[in-house]
C-alpha cells in the first residue's frame, strides 16, 4: 500500500520531479489534474504551478504519453489555479 499523500505534496513532488528532468509524464499529467483545486493552493504551490507553466510556455518540457490534445486542458486549469 502506498503511503498517503496530501494534494500539497503531491503539487510539491510533481513540479519538482518535472522541473528536475524537463519532462511530464502522463503519470504526472494525470496527478497534477486530479490535484489542483485552485481555491485552495497556497502562494507556494501557485509558485510552483507559475514555473511549470514559464517553462511550458517556454518550450523547454518533453511531454511523455501526451498528446497535444491533452495538453490545452491542463494548461488551462493551472492557468486558472495561478489566478485565483
């Protein structure tokens, strides 16, 4: 069984994970969607959210198993997270 992790670090792990290695997984993919409740992020993890975005933006992540399709939506929601 895996140990209980609180959606606080999971943002944590994952944007660390894919800013460490330049690349998203659809396993992380799918983690940060299930995840991010905008009306609940602290100003750490919107931090967090704005870098992963920059380096969306950017160009500078490899996506693993996502298609372009699946991309937009997740942008649009950490987009939307960051704002609130």
């Amino acid at each position: 069984m895996l140990p209980y992790q609180s959606p606080k670090q999971i943002i944590e792990e994952v944007c660390k994970e894919v800013l460490l290695s330049f690349q998203m997984t659809d396993l992380e993919f799918n983690l940060l969607s299930l995840v991010i409740e905008p009306d609940l992020l602290d100003d750490n993890e919107k931090r967090l959210i704005h870098r992963l975005l920059y380096a969306m933006r950017k160009g500078w992540l490899t996506f693993v198993g996502i298609s372009e399709e699946q991309i937009a939506p997740i942008k649009y929601r950490l987009e939307r997270a960051i704002k609130s």
